[in-house]
C-alpha cells in the first residue's frame, strides 16, 4: 500500500476498461489520479466511485480529447498550477477502427493514428515539460501485441501501437538523463468492453491461441502500469514489456 502516496497521475482513458482499474488502483495507492476520458457517461460513473475508507488517494474526472493539442495544454496547465508537479502519465487511451487493407477507408486509418499515437505524443510532450521542470517524472505508454506482430484487419491500429514503441525508445534516449523514465506496456487479448460484444467461439479462439489458455484480466494490466510508475521500477526505462500470456511465442 502507499506506493503512490502523494503523487499526481494522470491517466487517459482512465474511466473505463483497463484506464479506470489503473486509476482505482493507482488512487487506493495514495495517488491524485486524473481519470482523463472523452466519453461523459463513463466519466459521470467514475465520479461515483467509493475508495476504500482510511485511502489517501484519490479519483477526479476530467474530460478530454487527447488528440486536441489545445486541449491538452490547457488540461495539463491547469493541473500542474493546482499542483506544482506531475509524477506520472499513463497513455492509455485507444481506439480500432479495423478492416482489411483494401477496404480500410483513409478516414478510418487517420481517426485511429490521431488517437493512438498523435494523442500520445500530444499527452507526452505537454506533461514532459513540467516533468523536466522537477527534474523526475514516469510515462508509461500503452502499445500492443499487435504493435509487435500485427494482426489480421488491423492496420491502422498495428501501426499506431508500432510506432508508440518507437516513440518509447527515443523518449528513454531522450528524458533519462532529466530524470524521467519511459516504459510500455503491449498487452495481448484483454477482457474488456472492446471484447464484451464478441461472439464466445472467438473469444474461445483467442484463448486457443494464448499458451495460458485465457485472456487477460484489466486488473493484470493495471498492476504493471503501477509497478512501472512507482519507485520499485526506479532503475527500468525504454523497455517494453508484454504481458500476453505468452502469446508472442
């Protein structure tokens, strides 16, 4: 417990999914959590939520398209002159839009880009300014299984996560030596409300393919992005770790 005790994360796409386990998590650690979303309804029910009694952290909703830079200036302006500090980002947020190569429309693959790897480096260039500032700071970026291998009518989405890892890489080169550690995480097939609506003899494929014979859990995810914030990963940046059940095997 307290691994966060006093720290300020932002996390987008923080209120919903995989997003909103991290930020109960980080929050039941001691963190100020910004859960940063897009989506209302989801923000409206992260507002609800109840920590657990005696818990020092805590959750605040804000809404925000990462992919509008004069949002995000703004957003992360204003939480740093509340704060004085950002300690840590998580680049959560995604979205897909698959279909095949030759029938994925350019506004398809341009909605996902802008998203999943704009949004990234949007998020990641404000909030690394203030970090420099104090000189520590942790940004843990989402990439993916299929930013690794690819995957069948996934393009678009095979190229955003791609090129988070690449930006993971030149950002660990670049912020290491100003204190600020830069890792990823490429999850495999997770249960999440992306999945929920998949028909059962696919999600039984998935399984198959896994050498654990299971999806992941958001709650898994979460842990690793913990761990990759907290001190205990004091001495680890551009690595990018899968946590897939082994199905990069």
């Amino acid at each position: 417990m307290n691994r966060m005790n006093g720290k300020v994360a932002l996390i987008t796409g923080g209120a919903a999914g995989i997003g909103y386990k991290a930020s109960r998590l980080f929050a039941e650690e001691g963190a100020t959590v910004y859960a940063i979303d897009i989506s209302d309804k989801a923000l409206a029910a992260i507002a609800e939520e109840k920590l657990p009694e005696g818990c020092s952290g805590k959750i605040i909703g804000k809404k925000l398209d990462v992919s509008n830079s004069a949002e995000v200036e703004k957003v992360v302006e204003e939480i740093y002159a509340e704060h004085g500090k950002i300690d840590t980002l998580v680049n959560n947020a995604g979205i897909t839009a698959d279909a095949q190569l030759i029938k994925m429309t350019e506004e398809a693959f341009d909605r996902v880009i802008k998203v999943n790897l704009k949004g990234v480096f949007l998020m990641s260039q404000a909030v690394a300014k203030k970090m420099v500032e104090n000189k520590s700071g942790t940004i843990v970026n989402t990439s993916s299984i299929v930013g690794v291998q690819g995957n069948f009518g996934q393009s678009n989405y095979s190229a955003s996560k791609a090129g988070v890892i690449g930006m993971t890489y030149t950002w660990a080169r670049e912020l290491g030596r100003k204190g600020i550690r830069v890792n990823a995480v490429a999850p495999g097939y997770t249960m999440t409300e992306m999945l929920a609506t998949v028909p059962e003899k696919v999600i039984k494929m998935l399984e198959e393919k896994t050498p654990m014979q299971r999806l992941g859990q958001p709650e898994e995810v979460a842990k690793l992005y913990l761990f990759l914030a907290s001190d205990e990963s004091s001495y680890i940046t551009g690595q990018v770790i899968g946590i897939d059940g082994g199905l990069k095997l």
